[in-house]
C-alpha cells in the first residue's frame, strides 16, 4: 500500500505540474490580448493627435498670412507657391465657380482638404470675410474617421487692418 501511495503522489505532481502550466499558458494568452488592444488604441490616439495637428496648423497659417497670399500654399517657405487653392470643380472642389477654394494633400495616411470660402460670390478680394475649413480622414480602428475644423476671418481692407 505504501508504493502505491507513493506513484499516486509522483503521478499527481506532474499532473498538478501539467495544470499550472495550462493556466499560465491561458494567463499569458489573455495578456497578450490585452497588450494588443492597447497598442490599437495607442495606434488611433497618435493618429487623432497628427490629424488635430494638421488641421490646427492649416488654420493657423491661413489666419497669419496676408489676404492676398490666402489661396497659395508655400509649405516649404522657399518664397515659391506649392500650392495654388482653385475654384474650378477639379479634385477636392466640389463645383467651379461656386466660390469656394479648395486644395488636398497626403500626410502619412492622412488625408486632409481645406477650403476657403467666401462670404458671397465674386472675387476674393471683394468678399468680407471668409471661413476657412481644414478636415482630415483617416483610417480609424473602426473605420473611416474624419476630423474637421473651421475659422472665421475677416478681410483687413474692411475692418481697418494694415495686413493686406
């Protein structure tokens, strides 16, 4: 009786031994499951902050350069236009002569298009005020995002400023 109480005790360690390393095995699997979620939220929050970065820094420039340069783009300050926003119903804008300016760009899987539009129809230097939009899309974890942003500003020959 002694023996065979003694073979149940080694046959229940490596049993008990089998079953510790099962449970570690579910353990570890349930972690990296867990670590692979928080790297997709990590993934879209560094997306959400690169896109509210490149639509504040549009709207930025737009509000710091003079009126007459509001619909060139001069990204990598050279002195020459990279860009020259069109109202011709042509890529990002939606209708010719509507008043609205429009131009796109590519930003490391971000897609932005920014408009300027005019408060009403006719050159923009004859328009009052204008209302620049930034929107930027992207790819999320749950599909297609969007984030889009606008300011108001304000022609300087109307309201008195020395910034032409």
């Amino acid at each position: 009786m002694t023996q065979m109480t003694r073979k149940r005790e080694e046959g229940g360690l490596l049993l008990e031994t089998m079953i510790a390393a099962v449970i570690a095995g579910i353990a570890f699997a349930g972690t990296m499951g867990a670590v692979e979620v928080a790297v997709r939220f990590v993934r879209h929050a560094d997306l959400m902050t690169k896109a509210q970065s490149v639509v504040q820094s549009r709207l930025e420039e737009k509000r710091s350069v003079g009126w007459k340069f509001l619909l060139e783009e001069d990204s990598d300050r050279d002195g020459a236009p990279d860009t020259v926003m069109r109202d011709d119903g042509l890529g990002a804008d939606q209708a010719a002569g509507d008043g609205m300016y429009s131009a796109m760009a590519d930003h490391d899987g971000l897609t932005e298009v920014w408009t300027i539009e005019a408060n009403r129809p006719g050159p923009l230097a004859s328009a009052g005020t204008v209302t620049v939009r930034s929107i930027v899309t992207f790819e999320g974890p749950n599909g297609r995002r969007e984030l889009r942003m606008e300011t108001i500003r304000a022609n300087p020959v109307f309201v008195g400023s020395s910034q032409r």
